[in-house]
C-alpha cells in the first residue's frame, strides 16, 4: 500500500512540475530569422551594399528589439 502512495505521489509531482515548467514557457516572445547570411558577390571598393533581413516573431507574446548592433 505504501508503494501505490508513493508512486501516485511521485507521479504527481511529475505532473505538477511538467505543467508549471509549459506555463512558464508559454507566452513567450521567439525570434525566426530564416536567412542568416547574404553574398553579396563581388563589390568595388568604397560602394555602399545593403540588405534587408526578415525578422518575425513566432511567438505568444510582443517581441522587443531594443539594441542591434551591426556588423
């Protein structure tokens, strides 16, 4: 009998734990950046390139860019 108890006990704990560490992690913001790199190819010297990155937020909740640094 003290076996069974302890295994429900046990089993609880797991539950709790399990639901507490998915509550934790939902609602949090996620950052996608799917291209990462870009070859530009051959440049001249002294020209100005530019390129755009996609930037999405695949997560729950706002996502907040405060600080890029490039480079």
């Amino acid at each position: 009998m003290k076996k069974v108890a302890g295994l429900v006990v046990l089993f609880f704990c797991f539950f709790l734990a399990g639901t507490l560490i998915s509550n934790v992690f939902a609602g949090q913001p996620k950052l996608l950046i799917p291209e990462t790199s870009f070859d530009f190819g051959y440049a001249p010297t002294k020209c100005t390139l530019s390129h755009y990155y996609l930037v999405k937020n695949v997560g729950t909740d706002s996502l907040k860019i405060e600080n890029v640094k490039p480079g």
